[in-house]
C-alpha cells in the first residue's frame, strides 16, 4: 500500500512540475546554477521567444578572424529552462575558434557556408577530425576540448545549437595566456620557454 501511495504522489508531483510551460529568464536577476529565475508571466511577451541577433555576421576583424554571436539565456531569455540554446560562428579566411570548452553543454554544428575542418580530443586524446562542407553536421560531447579552423579561401559559416541555455565557454589559449596566472607556472605546465610564454602573453593581454 505504501508503494502505491508513493508512485501515485511521484506522478502528482511530476505533473505539477510539468505544468509551468516555460520559464523566460528574468535578466534583471543574477544567474544561478539552474539558470536565471523566473520572469513574472504576465511580464512575458512574444518578443521574449524571439531572437534576431543571428542574422547579422560578427565582426571577424581580430586575432581569430572569427566571431560567435550567442544566442544564450543572457541574450535570449526564451530559452532559460528549455536546456538549448544557439550561437552563430563566422570564420574569415584563415580565421579559427581555438581550442575550447563548453562545460555546460554539448554542441551540434551544421555548415551553411563554406568549408570548416573541425575536431575533439576525447579523455582518453583519441583526436576525431573531419573537414565539413555545407549541410554537414558534426557533434561535439560536453566538456571535451575542440575547435573549427576555416579551411577555404572564403568566409565560411556556421550555427551551433547546444544542449544547455547556458553552456558556457572556455577558450584554453585564452585561460592560459589571457589571464594573470603565473609565467613560471605556465612554463612548467606547457613545457614552453620563457620567451615563448611572454610573447604569447603579450599577443593576448596576459600578465604575471
């Protein structure tokens, strides 16, 4: 009996969480593990389900000669609580998203321009590489380091769609000679030189 009483009040409670349709993400309030708190519904308008930031390409004209334009709950409050969310990548010639990471999420990308020769290293540094033309998808697991590098004369594009409204995103490069950590620590955990460390620090605005 008492089994019974338990699954039926599990049902209940599952039904009850299932009723809330969406949960577009109040801006104004900060962001916890579980995403953004509840915008009050009757706050809620259309344009809350409705993003136009993926139309126009971003500007390439840096050290990447790449851009990601997010689509994520800060910039797309529909999606906080639906576990997706989308990004726009634009590659120039030569243009590359280094080496990265989504700690919150995996990624699907498909091409809709150009050509992108993209990979992943697995836990156990089993590389998988592919150059991927228009319409090609490739998948990319959570947490896993990967890139995508331009691999034609032209520009090539992208939309990524990942399974978090917050995937986050971590650029190893970036994390190692961006930051302020240490040039002796860098040195002993990458092998390189001091000379090489500081010149990658100082083409990346790192310090220490």
């Amino acid at each position: 009996m008492f089994q019974v009483i338990f699954l039926i009040s599990v049902l209940f409670s599952s039904s009850y969480a299932a009723v809330q349709d969406f949960c577009v993400g109040d801006l104004k309030a900060p962001e916890g593990p579980a995403g953004y708190s509840c915008k009050a519904p009757a706050k809620v308008t259309v344009d809350d389900f409705v993003f136009s930031g993926l139309a126009k390409a971003g500007n390439t004209t840096n050290i990447i000669n790449a851009a990601v334009t997010p689509a994520f709950a800060a910039q797309f409050p529909g999606v906080n609580g639906l576990g997706l969310s989308l990004a726009r990548l634009d590659l120039a010639p030569k243009g590359v998203i280094p080496f990265h990471t989504h700690p919150g999420g995996s990624e699907a990308l498909i091409v809709l321009r150009g050509v992108i020769t993209a990979g992943f290293v697995s836990s156990a540094n089993t590389v998988y590489l592919k150059t991927l033309k228009k319409g090609d998808v490739m998948v990319f697991p959570q947490g896993l380091l990967h890139f995508q590098v331009n691999a034609a004369k032209i520009h090539a594009k992208a939309i990524v769609s990942f399974s978090s409204p917050s995937p986050g995103l971590q650029i190893l490069d970036f994390a190692l000679f961006g930051s302020n950590l240490p040039s002796a620590l860098v040195e002993a955990t990458t092998f390189l030189d001091p000379a090489q460390v500081k010149k990658l620090k100082g083409v990346l605005g790192g310090s220490g």
